[in-house]
C-alpha cells in the first residue's frame, strides 16, 4: 500500500535534518563540559590577570569550569595556533590581547591568519598603558623624556616583552611622532623587562597599567603618562602621552575568540555572558581597579575593532620595518 503523499514528504524532510541534530543539541546544551581558555602569556600578565577573573565569572554561570591555559611564546603563536588548530565547538577559546591580532604583520611567515581563522566572540576590556622609568632616570615627565632623548640618540634603553608585542610597537609609535631615537631590547617577558628596568639596566618602558602599577605604587617604577586619548578615572592627575605628542594614543585591548566554525549560537551564548559579566558590579568593580575599561560589543563590532587595530599598527610596524620571519 502506497504511503500518503503528505506522510513521505515528512519523513523525508525528518531524515534530512537528522545529521543537524547533534549539532543544534550542543548549541542549546552549552557548555556540557570543562572550556579551555588559552592565554598567550605568562601568569600574572594583563591578559592573563583578566582571562582568569572572566573565567571565574563564567564559570559560576555555567556551572561548568573555565579553565585558563597558558601557552607563552613565540610572539603568541602557540596559543592562537593552538585554537585556530582545535574542534570548532566552543571548548577551546583565544584570550586575544592586540599581539595575537598583529602577529602575522610581524612574522608573515605564519600559518595561520588570524582575521579568517579565529572568530571573534566578545570584547572584554581596554586596558590603558602607561609609560614608566626607573627611579633614577631624569626625565619627570614626557617633555623633559623627549629633551633627554634627543640629547642622548640611542642611548636611552627602551624595554619590552618582546619584539612586536604590544609593548614594542607602542615604544615604536612614540619614536615616530616624537622624532626620537630609542634603542629597543626585548625581553622574554613582562617579569624579566621590569626587573632591569628596576635595577635601571633599561631606562623607559610602555607598559600595560595592570603589569606595572604594583611597581609604581612601590616607588619602584616613575610614572610619566598614560597613553590613552584622555585622561583615566584611576590616574585622574596623570597627564596623556597625547598632551604633549599630539595624536598619541595606544589602548591595549583584550577579548575572546574562538577556532572558525564554531556555531553561531555558541559564540552567541558566551557573547551574551561576556556581556553580562562587564555589566556584573562585582567583576566591573575588579576591572576598573586594575585600571582597565569594560567595553562590552556584540562580534560584529569585535570583528570591525579588531580590523581597525591591525590597520593601525600595520602602519607602525612597516615604518619601523619590524620582521620576524
């Protein structure tokens, strides 16, 4: 007996969206597992610091853990390897500070590209840097930096956590605008930079607020000026970098990504937490006190910030004619 026209038309479409099933299931079940968070840094970075407070928000409203994982060097190609080369599910996502966006204009040489292969699921914060001395450097302010440096080409030493990092290519852009010479050595890390710039092996660093402000309030780094476009609500008495180099600004910027072909609606599940943790008081408060600014975005508006920043430093690093490989 032939089956109703109606009838076979539903168990076709029934079969057909079968193989989907699965995967709509761990979109709306989300996350059923732990999620590894990678970080490209060693603990006690910024982005390291901010990757684990956000995990522990995330954490507790999932129910299930967000574990941070460090996965340091290579300019942060190992970690955002290690997400552009895991299953696209959600379970392994990116803490993106602004090296792991450029990476690629430093060493063009990498297998990966960072804009087509990590999708971008949220902003977290900026994260203002400032520039910092050692004690016993006689410059007090950028003007008088400026005179000293000008007065002294190349033998103003100008630390760094590493060529093209962040911290790099901020130093960089002031050279640029500021018509000075500083002589760059880059260190493994944060930790191994500040030590000499205590000890005053190195003179200047441009350094993320939230690595350098223990040693400032310790007196044992001279804070100069931040780098944003104004001045911040932490540091209200700190003039900007841009008050005397008009134009400067450098705001490091930390969010999260995920591996391409992560589904829509989890990069939309965890977009929506990330949110709603920078609208949290208690993690906002914590934010703010590191010095940092929550901004939350949607993707859409993390992919267009994302695009902006590379342009940007695209032109720096070309003008400076930094190259890895």
């Amino acid at each position: 007996m032939p089956l109703h026209r109606r009838h076979a038309l539903g168990l076709v479409a029934g079969a057909a969206a079968i193989p989907f099933a699965p995967r709509i299931a761990a979109a709306l079940d989300y996350p059923t597992r732990p999620v590894r968070m990678v970080v490209g840094y060693t603990a006690g970075s910024s982005p390291d610091v901010i990757g684990r407070l956000l995990g522990q928000f995330l954490s507790e409203r999932f129910g299930k853990q967000f574990i941070t994982e460090n996965k340091p060097g290579a300019d942060t190609e190992l970690s955002t390897e290690a997400v552009v080369h895991a299953t696209p599910d959600g379970y392994t996502l990116l803490v993106v500070a602004t090296p792991n966006m450029i990476a690629g204009l430093v060493k063009p040489s990498l297998k990966f590209n960072f804009i087509r292969d990590i999708a971008p699921v949220g902003y977290i914060c900026a994260t203002p840097f400032v520039v910092v001395v050692t004690p016993s450097f006689p410059a007090k302010n950028i003007a008088e930096l400026i005179a000293y440096a000008k007065a002294n080409p190349g033998k103003v030493n100008m630390a760094s956590n590493g060529t093209g990092n962040l911290t790099h290519i901020s130093g960089e852009l002031f050279k640029m605008m500021a018509g000075v010479d500083l002589f760059h050595v880059p260190y493994r890390g944060e930790m191994e930079a500040q030590t000499d710039l205590q000890s005053g092996r190195a003179q200047v660093m441009f350094d993320p607020i939230i690595a350098s402000i223990g040693a400032i309030k310790a007196g044992k780094l001279r804070l100069l000026a931040v780098t944003t476009p104004q001045r911040i609500a932490t540091l209200p008495d700190v003039p900007t970098v841009g008050e005397t180099v008009p134009g400067y600004s450098v705001t490091g910027g930390l969010g999260v990504g995920a591996t391409h072909g992560t589904p829509d609606d989890i990069i939309a599940t965890l977009n929506a937490a990330i949110n709603a943790g920078l609208a949290d008081p208690a993690l906002k408060q914590r934010l703010v006190a590191l010095g940092t600014i929550p901004m939350p975005m949607t993707p859409a508006e993390y992919k267009k910030s994302i695009a902006d920043e590379t342009a940007k430093w695209d032109k720096v690093i070309k003008f400076a004619g930094i190259k890895l490989g």
